[in-house]
C-alpha cells in the first residue's frame, strides 16, 4: 500500500516533503513560545483548508460554512468532557458522527433538490448562521456566555485528556496535518479521487460516464465535514473557551478558505502554502507593526486583502502550480 | 437480437415538438445512422436514450428492459456509451485521465483501469497526447477525447453525436476505420448522428432520417439517398455520395 502511495511521486518532491517534515518536527526545539503558536495557527490553517479543499478542489462544491463543523466538532468534545469527563479522544467520535450527519443533511438537501452553485454556497452559510444563533440560545453549553474548559497548571502532558503545553498541541496538530495530506493525496489518486475531479470539471460528462453524482457528492461533504471537526476538537482543548458568536461565525469560514485559494484550491500543496504564506506573514506583519511602533488596528485584514488581490490578478491558479513548476515538481517536470 | 427498440418516443419544449412519435429499433452488432436537418430532433432523441431527458410519452428498451426512467449514470452502466455534440472534456484534467473516468466504471482497480485506458488512448490515436491537458486539445481531438471516454466504460451500445464533424478527409477515413474494426471485432453496436454523409455512407447498415421531429424515411443507405422526401429536405438535389 505504501508503494502504491509513493508510485509516481518525483524523487525530488519525496525528499523535499522529507526536509520539511524534519524541519516541522524539529521547529519547537528553536522556536519561542510566540513562534510556536504561529506554528499551530499554520498547520491548523493547512489542517482545515485541506479538509475544505476535498469538496471545493476535489469534487467542486463550494462550501462558504465550515466554520459550522469547526464548531460543531469543538462544541460536541468540549461538553462531553465539561459535563461527564469523557477524553477528547472518545468524544472526537461522537464530534465527527455529529459533523458528519450534519454535512450529510446539507448535502440531502442540496444534491437531491439539484441546488448548486452560489445557492449551494448561501445554503452552507445559512446552516453556520442557523448554528451561531442557535448556539446563543443552547444552555447546556452555556450559551452565549461561552463554555470554558478548565484550566490548570500543568507539570506533565496529558495527552489523552489533551490538557498539557503548547508543544504537545503543535505535535498534535502537526500529525493531524500530515494525516489529511497523505489521505488527500490517496484519494486523489482512487476511483473516488476521479469522480470528484470529474464532477468538478463537468458534472453532466461525469454522469454520462456512470459517475452517481449525488452519492459522490454527498461522499465528498461528509468526508470534508468530519475531517473539518477534529480541528474544532484540537482548537476547543487549545484555547480552552468557545463562543457561538465567535466560532461559527462566518469570517471564520472565510479565513479557512482563503488558504488553500491562496495556495491553490484543488493541489494538494496548496493548503499548507497558502496557511504559511497567510498566517506566517500577517503574523510577521503584526510584529513589524509592533517594532516599528505603528499600532493601526485592521492591518491583519487589509493584508489578506492585498495578498488576495495579487494573488487573483496574477496567480489565478494560485502559488502552488507556478511555484510547482519552477521547482520541477509538477507532472511535466518528470520529462 | 435487437438491443434497442425505441417506441412511439416523443419530447416536447415548451409547446416546440422536439421529437413526434419517433419509433425505430437497432438490431445488436449493427450500425444505424440518423441524419436530418439542423433542428431534426437527432440530438434530442439521443438524450431521451442517455437519460438526461425523461420523454413525455413512448419507450426505450435495452435488451428488453425499459431504461426511460433510468438516470445517466444508470444507463451507462447498463451499457450505453455516449459522446456529446458539444465536446464536455474534463478541461483541466489530463489525456488519460479523462478516459481514466470512463475506465473506472468497469475496473475499479486504478492499475487495471490505466491498462485500459491507454488502450483506448492507442487505438484512437491519443496515445502521445495521454499528458496533455484535455484543454490543450484541438476540436477534432476533443471529439476523438469523447470517443475513448465513452469507449473505456466498455458498452455494448454507443452513440455518437457528430464525432467527425470538423475533421479532415483523412482523419474522418481513420476514425470511420476504428469504429467498423470496434464493430467487427468486438461486436460493438453503434448509432451516428452525423452530417457528413461520407461517413454515414461508409459505416451504417440502415439509416433513419428525422425531419421536424418525425420519422420521414428509414432504410439502408442506398435506398434513403433515393428518397424523395429526404433529397427534399436534407440532402438536396445535388448531393454525392
């Protein structure tokens, strides 16, 4: 199975995959407490954009709502371990049935009712929006007060009930990361990889193919829904406190997306480029305010923008493909 | 045997008849032609046997079983294969990928599928262009793209909707030579939709001619080129064949 995974796959694109897993790994050892956090902020941009990227990149359903599995994962494992103590890692299961059913009822209701496109894009934000508020008013995890999980020193890590320092987290997240990159790259290179590369590029030449477009569709939102809530898992045991108003809203879903836009939405690289790019450089941007004395509020946003904007108007494909190309890792480069 | 048997078919548009009453039957391991003009209903007809059209009222059959409530997908796994009038290539996916789609219907292990597929690819004269992005492609080799798309998910009917349109001479004489080796070697049952009345001449056993939506005159080539009605409407007085 291993060899079937590496088939293909330049030598060159293998070693350099190598190097920045020994660099990833090594990072903590160097890296300041400030830099470390960045560090998770990046891989779990990677983590989620990938998770996004199966269904906008791979089958091309465009989904403007996966901060409503974000929350919806970190809300189930946070009150299962508030109210009955029961390890993240045992509630990760009920957060993934949770994600999954509800990804699983948009995609009913869309692909069976023939709702694409925008109109596909606007029902994922209305079902973010329907959970923001009704989370408000959903008292057994406190409302809109927001659920705090508790909090101590901790002199060890403890890693089945994910309390412990930040470094455990980074490792954490960094596992999940390279877990979603190996699963994607698998896909995409199975029977379902296809069809959802096929439905993207023509959903009607797909189905003249005897593609079942509503079951591969629905495959494709419900992996990318339970992939999406073991971020929220990690994100609710990593900060510890989680508010409807914040969690679901949807900025956060705009911010997961533009990771992999910016990096290339249906690559595989293109997730962890576009998080390096986006949270390493408006994080790097803050710290340069901040040396240089400017405090003005909104520059984190004003930078997305710009980058956005130069992405769109002279990378289209996004920064993996070109950059792919000029490291010679892209198909061609094998000539 | 017949393998498709269409009855009574007919399709409307918003009150436009596309398809009246169209009946007619295609025997296994034969080649039927249908011609008419522009606005015939050829195209339409084609999509109510693929499935993206429920017709309004008569049948198909396939191999005696009635397919008209079936999706595409579903009738392409019975065994129709279909190419579109206007090319729909997986625009951003490469030459064998493309045919790696269709291949998967029948292998679902990827290596026994690319087997398959570059097959096809050979066959069809794409074997050097299998990395080539379908959107690199020119028309004819689009069209020539259709082809080993629906081939590669191995049916035992296939229905071309103007494959050689835009294709040179020589390249229409290659092509037309695939599809009599297809359907001589593997028994492969195929019904054309084409103007080009040389390859319709060349490769189909009957021909059934529409006009307006409706059967006007069906019959084997020799017989149809003599046609009153059909030099009529269609071929026109002058025609060569």
């Amino acid at each position: 199975m291993i060899r079937g995974l590496l088939e293909g796959v330049p030598r060159r694109g293998l070693a350099m995959l190598a190097a920045l897993l020994a660099l990833l790994l090594a990072f903590p050892f160097f890296a300041s407490g400030y830099l470390l956090a960045v560090g998770f902020l990046i891989l779990y941009f990677a983590y989620v954009g990938q998770a996004w990227n199966i269904m906008m990149g791979f089958a091309g359903q465009l989904s403007l709502g996966h901060s409503l599995y974000v929350g919806l994962g970190a809300y189930a494992a946070a009150a299962l371990y508030v109210h009955f103590g029961v390890s993240p890692w045992v509630g990760l299961g009920a957060s993934i049935a949770v994600c999954a059913a509800a990804g699983a009822v948009i995609g009913f209701l869309a692909f069976r009712f023939g709702v694409g496109g925008v109109y596909f894009a606007i029902l994922t934000i209305a079902f973010a929006e329907f959970a923001r508020i009704g989370f408000d008013h959903f008292t057994w995890v406190r409302g809109s007060s927001g659920l705090f999980l508790p909090v101590a020193n901790y002199t060890e890590n403890d890693l089945w009930n994910l309390r412990g320092s930040p470094r455990m987290f980074y490792y954490l997240m960094l596992g999940l990361t390279a877990g979603a990159f190996v699963l994607c790259h698998a896909l995409l290179r199975s029977r379902m990889g296809y069809y959802w590369l096929a439905i993207r590029e023509s959903p009607e030449a797909a189905q003249a193919l005897g593609v079942n477009l509503f079951r591969y569709k629905m495959v494709a939102v419900v992996v990318s829904a339970a992939m999406t809530s073991l971020a929220g898992v990690v994100f609710a045991f990593y900060y510890n406190n989680l508010f409807p108003e914040q969690i679901f809203h949807i900025s956060r879903s705009i911010e997961l997306i533009l990771g992999p836009i910016i990096g290339g939405i249906g690559t595989l690289v293109g997730p962890l480029v576009g998080a390096l790019l986006l949270t390493g450089l408006a994080e790097g941007m803050g710290e340069l305010m901040l040396a240089l004395g400017v405090d003005i509020p909104g520059v984190k946003q004003v930078f997305y923008g710009i980058c956005l904007l130069l992405v769109v108007m002279f990378l289209p494909d996004g920064v993996w493909p070109p950059l792919a190309r000029a490291l010679r890792l892209d198909r061609k480069g094998k000539d | 045997m017949v393998l498709l048997e269409v009855e009574s078919l007919s399709k409307s548009f918003r009150g436009l008849r596309a398809v009246q009453n169209v009946s007619f039957e295609v025997p296994a391991g034969e080649i039927v032609g249908l011609i008419g003009p522009n606005g015939a209903g050829k195209t339409t007809i084609f999509n109510l046997i693929a499935g993206v059209y429920a017709p309004d009222s008569g049948s198909v059959l396939f191999q005696k079983r009635p397919i008209h409530a079936l999706r595409p997908d579903q009738i392409c796994a019975a065994g129709i294969g279909r190419t579109f009038q206007n090319v729909k290539p997986f625009a951003g996916l490469s030459v064998l990928d493309n045919v790696l789609v269709g291949a998967f219907l029948r292998e679902k292990a990827p290596s026994a599928a690319r087997a398959l597929s570059l097959q096809i690819l050979e066959k069809l004269g794409l074997g050097t262009k299998r990395d080539q992005l379908a959107s690199s492609l020119t028309l004819p080799d689009r069209k020539r793209l259709e082809v080993a798309r629906a081939l590669a998910t191995r049916p035992k009917l296939l229905l071309l909707d103007e494959v050689m349109a835009g294709l040179r001479p020589t390249e229409c004489d290659q092509i037309v030579a695939v599809f009599r080796e297809l359907n001589r070697a593997e028994g492969l049952t195929i019904v054309l939709i084409e103007h080009v009345m040389r390859a319709v001449m060349a490769l189909a056993g009957r021909i059934v001619v529409l006009h307006h939506g409706e059967v006007i005159a069906r019959g084997t080539p020799e017989e149809v080129v003599r046609d009153k009605a059909v030099l009529e409407c269609y071929l026109g007085e002058e025609t060569e064949v």
